[in-house]
C-alpha cells in the first residue's frame, strides 16, 4: 500500500478523505431531469489511472475507468432508475509501478421524482382560515404567504412539518384580516430540501344584479332589460378597478332555467342566455376575459316539480375571480366557454 491509499467505506457523509494519492466524494442525491447521483475521484498524486467496479442493490453493475493527472477530479455518475439503492464494490487504484490497491466501497443513493403537492377544492376553507395539502415525500416545512385584496398580508412566515410522512395531511393557517383572501402562496419542502411551490387564488366576489327577463324560448337581451345589465356592468367595472391591481380577474357568468321544457333545451337555451349577457358587456366596453356556462334546470335556486314555472330559478350568475370558481351545487364539472 506504501500508505498512498485509505481503505474505508463511503456513507452518506458529503466527503471522506482516502489518501494521499486519491481522494473521493459522494453526491448522494439528485432530482430527476437535474443530474445524477455521482461518485468523485479527485486524483492528488501521480497514479497510472483507475476503476470504479460497483453492484447496486437490484444487481446492477456498474464498471468505469478513469484516470488523469493531480488536480483532475473524476465524475461517476450513477445511472439508475427514481428511487434510492445501495452500492456495494470496490475503487481500484493503479499506480505507475504498477502496484494495484483497493478500497471497499458501500453507500446508498438516491434519485428524487417530482415532489408532488395536491389540493383540492374543498381543501382551500377560506371561512375558516385554513389550508390543508400533502406531499408526496415526508414534509420538513412550509414557506407561506396569504395576500388580501385590501393588499396587505395577513400571514408571511414558514411552517414547520418536522418530517411528516409522505401523504399525511398537512395544514397551515392564518390570523384573520381585513379583506377577501386573494391569493394564498405555498412552498413546500421535504426533508431532503426539494420543494414544489404552488400559488392558490380562491378570491372570488358575487355581483348583485337585477336578472334580465328573457322572452319565452329566447336569448336575445331586450331592449327594456338593457339598463338591468349597464348598471351590472358598472358594478363590475368599480370591482375590476378595485381589485384588479392584485391579480388578473375574469368574469364568469353561469346561466339557470326553470324545470319548463325538457332538460337537453334548458341547458342548451341558458347557455346561449349566458352568452347572451357576456356579448352585451363586453359591448359595453367590459375588457376583462369573459367565460360563460349554461347549466339550465339542473341547479335550481329552489327545487320544485318538472314542469313548474318559477321565477327564481330563470336567473343567472355573476362570479368575478381569478381562476374558476369553486362551485358546489352543480351537476356536472363546467365546461368554461371564453366569449
């Protein structure tokens, strides 16, 4: 050996000092698409070059050959599929007088996947001041800030997790204020410091209105109606001007009918009343994206019989927010039509 090289085995350590000759480190850890995890050689002395011979722990084998003058260092990098594996073999050292020496090798290694972080609806409790969400790696913590459309924050600050598990249901949340919240901001971190970062709009504001009587069968706007509509607009023009300067709003309009008429027309004839409305703001010079459903008798204000005639259900909705609006007396998923 002529002391020139350290046998000892590598672990998760970030470096371990083998020798006068060479010297090698670990990068345990790489996120897919970003690199691979890799063994350094970094060579300080003359030697005639050497082998990396190494068996993961699914029976792959890996085998490279390298060399290079003092001051070179070698990369080794680690192919292998998401997931971590253990290594087990051995660095093999060839000096120039021929002399051979090894050292055991044995470590584990780790390839990350996409941390994935997944709210739903139902998850986002406003009222409440709350956020729940999980992860799909143990979670050390949580960066969070909750924007209110008066523009201040109500809440700028980390939460930690203290390695929860992976899918264990997290929460964060927040001192009440003045305002809606307008957007919630969540960085997430596992216990590798990989995070996913997402940013939530759950602000939405309910336009009070007169709702526009529509002749029998028909989506035309009459004439007497109109004023009905200018004074919605300008309702939603003070809105946009209000709020507007914290986040791209959108104007989502969503048609009723009563249960008149067989369910197939309903929808088809609110949809085309809710365009209707769409077309006659955007006229009167509203600039923001507009998108429009018809959902007909199928999500009555008020259930009656087929066939009944009520008034209260012929109405329509006027919702501005910033991403569509979580609705939950609908039969069926919208499917958002932009004017």
């Amino acid at each position: 050996m002529n002391g020139r090289l350290l046998l000892l085995c590598l672990t998760l350590s970030p470096l371990c000092a083998l020798a006068d000759a060479v010297r090698v480190s670990l990068q345990p850890q790489a996120a897919v698409g970003k690199g691979l995890p890799s063994l350094q050689v970094h060579i300080e002395e003359p030697i005639a070059g050497f082998e990396v011979k190494l068996k993961r722990g699914d029976g792959k084998e890996v085998r490279v050959k390298g060399g290079g003058e003092p001051g070179v260092t070698r990369t080794v990098q680690l192919e292998q599929p998401e997931g971590r594996f253990h290594y087990e073999g051995e660095l093999v050292v060839r000096f120039p007088d021929a002399e051979e020496a090894s050292m055991p090798l044995s470590f584990d290694a780790e390839l990350v996947g996409p941390l994935k972080l997944t709210v739903v609806p139902e998850d986002v409790d406003v009222q409440g001041r709350k956020l729940r969400f999980t992860l799909s790696r143990p979670a050390s913590r949580a960066e969070v800030t909750v924007l209110m459309d008066t523009g201040k924050k109500a809440f700028e600050g980390e939460v930690p997790f203290e390695g929860a598990p992976a899918g264990k249901p997290l929460e964060v949340t927040w001192p009440e204020a003045e305002g809606r919240v307008l957007r919630i901001s969540l960085k997430a971190f596992d216990t590798s410091n990989f995070y996913t970062a997402v940013d939530l709009f759950p602000w939405r504001v309910d336009i009070p209105h007169e709702e526009v009587n529509f002749p029998s069968g028909s989506a035309e706007v009459p004439v007497a109606e109109r004023r009905k509509l200018d004074a919605s607009q300008a309702l939603i023009a003070d809105a946009v001007k209000r709020y507007g300067r914290f986040a791209e709003l959108r104007l989502y309009i969503l048609g009723h009918t009563d249960t008149v008429g067989d369910t197939a027309s309903n929808r088809e004839l609110s949809l085309k009343r809710a365009r209707s409305i769409a077309a006659y703001l955007r006229k009167k010079g509203l600039k923001l994206p507009i998108f429009y459903e018809g959902f007909g008798e199928q999500s009555p204000l008020e259930a009656t019989p087929d066939e009944t005639d009520a008034a209260a259900n012929r109405r329509a909705e006027y919702i501005l927010a910033v991403e569509p609006p979580a609705l939950s007396s609908t039969p069926f998923p919208p499917q958002w039509r932009k004017l």
